[in-house]
C-alpha cells in the first residue's frame, strides 16, 4: 500500500508576468509664474503705519518693516511680497481694506499696492 501523502504532487509552471513597459519620467511641473505686490509711497501715512500693516499682513518682523518703510519713502514703491497672482491678488487688497493712519488727520485711507509681473 503506498501513502498519498508522501507522493510528489507536480505543480504546473509558474507563468512569467508580461514585463511592463519602461515608467517614464514625470513631467517637471510647470511652476506658476510669480507677481510682486508693490506697496506705493504718499505722504498720508507714517512709518509706523507702514511697519505695523507689514507685521499684520506679511508678518514681516519690525526690523524688515522698517527697512520697506524707508524704501517706499526713498523710493516711491518697495516689494512687499513675491507669490502667485491669487495670493498676490489677496495682499494687495488686504493693504487697501487696512484703512486710515491715526497719527495723521489728513489721512483718509488705506495706502496703494499694485501687482506686476516678476520679470
């Protein structure tokens, strides 16, 4: 009598997968391209006006604030932020909600900001 549990069972050939073909590289995305909110200069608003807007919306620390004050004043404008156009879009119309300078009574609104293309 012969036991079955110690004949050889044949297994059928395992099959190869078909190879797959050659993964391609990602495509590089395309990055957005980049604006500069520009914060314009005018005499109705004070340095510290200037420095504290830049705290609140670009939380810029005091010491950067101050350095983009004197530019705006030297300069007529300054770059305040360099980003896509949405957020840039946001800044710029975050400055002109930020409303008037109290330590000035001429004052009488926010300051100008524009948007340019990065060059």
């Amino acid at each position: 009598m012969s036991d079955s549990s110690s004949a050889a069972v044949e297994e059928p050939p395992v099959e190869a997968a078909p190879a797959k073909p050659a993964a391609k590289p990602d495509p590089k995305r395309k990055r957005q391209p980049r604006y500069h909110v520009v914060l314009w200069n005018d005499n109705d608003h004070t340095y510290e006006y200037v420095i504290i807007m830049l705290q609140k919306l670009f939380a810029h620390p005091v010491e950067r604030g101050y350095q983009l004050a004197k530019e705006v004043d030297r300069r007529g404008k300054a770059i305040v932020l360099t980003t896509t156009l949405e957020h840039a879009e946001l800044k710029r119309d975050q400055i002109h909600a930020f409303g008037a300078d109290r330590l000035i009574a001429r004052c009488k609104g926010s300051m100008s900001a524009t948007i340019e293309a990065e060059r």
